[in-house]
C-alpha cells in the first residue's frame, strides 16, 4: 500500500511530562507582519505567547540565527532554539565558535525536513506522513527534539505493520527508542 498517510499532529505531552502542551496555528505563507495579538481575556498565557512567537518567526523580525541546509537558510531565534533543544542549547551557551556565529550550517539533514523541524519549534505541530516520518525521526533525535521525537515514534507506531516492522524496530534500536 503506497497511500500516503499523515497530516498536521500537534504534541501533546503524556502523563508522565510536564507541560500542557500547545500548540499554535501551522506556519502560513501570509505576508502579514501585522496581525493582532489575541485579545480575548481568556487565551491562556502559553498561546497567547505562541501566537506571538509564531508572528515573529514568520516576519522574520528579532531572529539573530540563521540556520543554513543545504544552501536554504532558515532565520531563527535562538533563545527558542535553545528552550527546546539541549542540543542547540549546548551550541549557543558553549565557549566554542558555534555560539558566536550568526550563521550555523546543519549537516545531515534536508531543508523540507529542517522546516518541519522549525514549525514544530515554533508551534508545536508538524506535519507527519509516513514517507517523511522516519527521516524527521532521525533529524528530531540529532537535534535532540525530544518532543518532536516522542511524537514521530508513537505516529511510527501506529503505522507499524508487518511489512515494515523490522525496518521501524531497526530504526527505533538505533536510537535508543522503544
């Protein structure tokens, strides 16, 4: 079965972590560096702070790191960077080199995937579907995305079949997965 399966699929944390979650809307092409803060007095604090992350990132206003893949180059900012990736915090607070450049090329993955990684930072969601699961995967345990991660194993794992269980269990082992 070649169907492709997937779509938009925001984290949600288990029992067991901390957190309430959230997400935020997907990343939208809008033009728009305008658009208003939710003013209704009932938005919770974290979307209202989404919403606003959101904005910046897609008017690209206050970045000051630019990830570079494969010659597409992603503006960032990275204390959120940082907020959610031990990997990317290390990088940014280290005495090396990395945490004074302002452009940062990343190996061993593609821009697509990168920006999957990206809105999932920036909002919460991303958008899974089995012909890009695995590699998000791998990119979301490099860059060290734990929740990113956990929500590409458990889409994985409900897609698990017997013509491709030994791949995922491959997969899954060589990433300190369950």
């Amino acid at each position: 079965m070649n169907a492709v399966r997937g779509g938009t699929v925001t984290w949600r944390p288990q029992p067991w972590q901390d957190g309430d979650g959230g997400g935020g809307e997907p990343l939208s092409d809008s033009d728009s560096e305008e658009e208003d803060f939710p003013d209704d007095s009932t938005t919770p604090l974290g979307d209202y702070i989404t919403h606003g992350i959101k904005q910046l990132l897609d008017a690209q206003q206050l970045c000051d790191v630019t990830l570079l893949v494969e010659g597409k180059k992603f503006m960032c900012h990275r204390v959120l960077l940082a907020a959610v990736s031990p990997y990317f915090r290390a990088m940014f607070t280290s005495p090396l080199v990395e945490s004074r450049l302002t452009e940062i090329r990343l190996e061993e993955v593609t821009p697509s995937i990168m920006e999957t990684v990206i809105q999932f930072v920036y909002t919460g969601e991303a958008g899974l579907f089995l012909d890009t699961a695995e590699d998000l995967f791998v990119a979301a345990n490099r860059l060290q995305v734990m929740p990113l991660q956990d929500l590409c194993s458990r889409f994985l794992f409900e897609h698990l079949s017997v013509e491709n269980c030994l791949g995922m269990y491959s997969l899954a082992r060589s990433h300190h997965d369950q």
